[in-house]
C-alpha cells in the first residue's frame, strides 16, 4: 500500500468519513549557500519526497491529528495556550496560530498525514509539514492568503513555536516548488525567478554523510559577524553596498588590507558565489549541464577553502565525485556535516554510489545514505 492509501485507511478508520488530501515537498539548494543573510541569492527547487495530509473540517473548535510516521494521535485547541507536547503537532498547531494572527480564519478539523522526507537530513522536512498545512488551511477556509505569505507562516511556525530562527528559503521552496524548475530567489528584494531544471542523462543524488560537528552554530555566527565586518568596510567607498551581495568583487580588494584576512577570504567566496548562483542560471537556460557542474565544483572548494565550513567527511565525497567524473559536486547546506549533492551522468551514477557507499564506509566506519532526487511539486491538492 502507498502512502496515500495508509493515510486514507486510517483516517477512515478514525473519523468514520473521507476528507481532501494535500501535499507539499521538502527541498534542495542547488547553488548559493551562505548567500541568504548576505542579501544574495538562493537557488532551491522542491523534490519529490514530502508530505501528505488529509483533511476534514469537524465542526468543532479542535484539531485532531494522527501522526502516521509516529504512530500517534493528538487532540488540541486553537488558542495560543493549547499548544501541543509532542513536537510534530506543534508544527501544525504553529501553523494555525500563523494563519489566525494573519486574520485567517481557523476552525477545527480531522487529519493524518505521512511524509517520506528523510528527518533532519537537510531537506527541510519541517518546510514540508508546515507548508503542506499552511496550503490547505488557506484552501479549507478559503482565507486568500497569498503564497509568499503561506511561506513566511511556515517560518514564524519555526520562529515562534519550534526555537528555530531559520530563513525563508525552505518554506519558500515548498510552496512555490514547481516540476521541472528551480527557482532563483532574491534574498534582499525577495524576488524570484524560474528557471529550468530538467538533467535528462543525469541523476541529482545526495549522499547524506550523517555526521553533524558541534562547531556549526559558533562557526556561522562567526561567518556572519566576517561578511558584515568585510561589508562596513566596503561601504564607507561604496554607501550604496547594504549587504555583501552588493560588492563588486574590485571593491573587496580595495579594503584587503583594512580588514583581517579571514574576513577577507569569507567576503571572496560570499562574492564569488552570488555571480556563480548568475552564472548557473544562464547555463540552465542554454541545457549547458556541464557548467552547472564546474559551478558546483567551485562552490565547494569555496565552502571548504575560503568560507571553511566543509569538512573531512564531505571533502571526502567531493574528492570522489571529481575522480569518478561527477559532473557537479558540492556540500549543501550550512557546513559541518549533512549532504553532498551531487549531479551525475546516468551512465555514471551506479559506479559512483557504490565507490561512495564502500570507501566512506571503509573510512569512516559508518554507511552513508544516498537520496535520489527529481525536482517536483510543491504545495497543492491531490487530485
Ligand atoms: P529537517 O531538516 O528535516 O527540517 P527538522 O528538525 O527541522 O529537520 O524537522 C524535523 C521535525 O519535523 C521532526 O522532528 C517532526 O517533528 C517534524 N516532521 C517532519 N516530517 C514528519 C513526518 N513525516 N511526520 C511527523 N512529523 C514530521
Ligand atoms: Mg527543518
């Protein structure tokens, strides 16, 4: 039985009836890591592992909520001091608390859901459950909230009732996720833009190291505090630099000696990767896949270099991916552990998983996980 057809069993089981099924997708960042608090760009897509809800008003002032994955079930109210223990259902409960404070309108209603995104990974698995209630709310109560708005629910969601100051991009993936499509996101004005993604030959798999170094949350509060340094350096020539992204990389140079050479090297690749997220975006729609791949390539190298936030484990994988001629390989997401992605020719693919799989294992003592990805849907209703 699919996932679709557990959910729909038990939720007749439960509440006696059927209700409308939703579903929204976790997400990848194929270029521009470290760019979103620099004012720069994004350039996520939503891929075909999600979740699925299904959903019927009850008529009360309660939501019911059976967590398939979990296996279990939670009642709770719509006021703020009903917020439920369990964590998975304060996703939901965040979600409606969002939408209210927006002046939607929520009532209570039945759900179960499941979801096949891998938790904690780096595909923003909460995005998924948060965007997938925030979308169907606004369809049920029929609120008119507009999807940018959808997005920023899922991630006052994370701010105010799961202790996660993230920023936009997952959500904003999730719900804006199209088939066959990446899209490149502002991070400064918030605009955005599609883009074709669709690698006929290739495979987009991510190989989950599964090791997570305690350095990360230091670490990126010092990345930071280096670009803002290197960007009030540049400003005092340039006043019209606000963030980093607006540097040209000339005007870098003109401070070199103003500012420690740390910060030097953090602002060099932040520059160098807001015109490689350009750069990408101009291969994509000429199918130049093969450049893609360099700029892949020469993200790592500047994540492990120059922004130092890599480590043995993904350089690793990225060393392997080069000599196994994977057209494109980089660390995806903040650093320290997580995944590599990976873009790599059909013809390749079963080659390169297995060295990765055996020689990993072989060094680290422990099995990588591998994730095919295809760029897909996000939020919507099941038909
Ligand atoms: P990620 O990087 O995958 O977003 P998070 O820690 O932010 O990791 O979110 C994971 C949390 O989201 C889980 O602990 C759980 O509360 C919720 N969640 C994600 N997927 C599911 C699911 N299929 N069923 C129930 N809860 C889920
Ligand atoms: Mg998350």
């Amino acid at each position: 039985m699919d996932m679709k057809e557990r959910i729909q069993e038990k939720f007749r089981t439960l509440y006696g009836t059927d209700g409308q099924l939703f579903a929204s997708a976790g997400r990848i960042n194929l270029i521009g890591e470290h760019t979103d608090y620099n004012g720069g760009y994004v350039f996520p897509g939503a891929i075909d592992c999600g979740i699925v809800a299904e959903i019927k008003l009850n008529g009360t002032s309660k939501v019911h909520a059976y967590s398939l994955d979990y296996d279990e079930y939670v009642e709770f109210g719509l006021e703020e001091s009903d917020k439920p223990s369990q964590s998975w259902a304060s996703y939901i409960f965040g979600v409606c608390r969002e939408t209210i404070k927006r002046g939607g309108k929520v009532e209570g209603f039945n759900t179960v859901f499941a979801g096949d995104v891998p938790l904690g990974a780096g595909l923003s698995s909460s995005a998924a459950l948060e965007s997938t209630f925030a979308f169907a709310i606004n369809y049920l109560f029929d609120n008119g909230i507009d999807k940018f708005e959808l997005a920023k629910i899922g991630q006052s969601t994370e701010h105010n009732y799961c202790g996660v100051k993230c920023g936009i991009m997952d959500q904003f993936a999730s719900v804006f996720g199209k088939k066959g499509s990446l899209i490149r996101l502002n991070c400064k004005t918030l605009e955005y833009k599609y883009f074709p993604f669709n690698p006929e030959g290739y495979k987009l798999v991510l190989i989950d190291s599964c090791v997570k170094h305690e350095l990360a949350s230091s670490a990126y509060n010092k990345r930071r505090a280096s670009c803002e340094n290197a960007a009030a350096a540049i400003r005092k020539n340039h006043p019209e630099v606000e963030f980093l992204s607006d540097a040209k990389r000339v005007w870098l140079d003109e401070v070199r000696d103003q500012i420690p050479e740390e910060d030097f090297l953090r602002a060099e690749y932040v520059i160098g990767e807001v015109q490689r997220v350009l750069d990408v975006c101009d291969a994509l729609e000429r199918g130049d896949y093969e450049t893609v791949g360099e700029m892949m390539y020469q993200t790592h190298f500047g994540l492990s270099r120059l922004y130092e936030v890599s480590c043995e484990e993904l350089d690793f994988l990225n060393k392997l991916a080069r000599k196994y001629d994977v057209t494109g390989s980089r660390v995806m997401g903040g650093g320290f552990g997580g995944c590599t992605i990976n873009l790599v020719k059909d013809e390749l693919y079963e080659g390169f998983i297995s060295a990765a799989v055996d020689q990993f294992t072989e060094k680290f003592g422990h099995a990588p996980k591998i994730y095919n990805v295809v760029i897909s849907d996000g939020a919507r209703l099941l038909q």
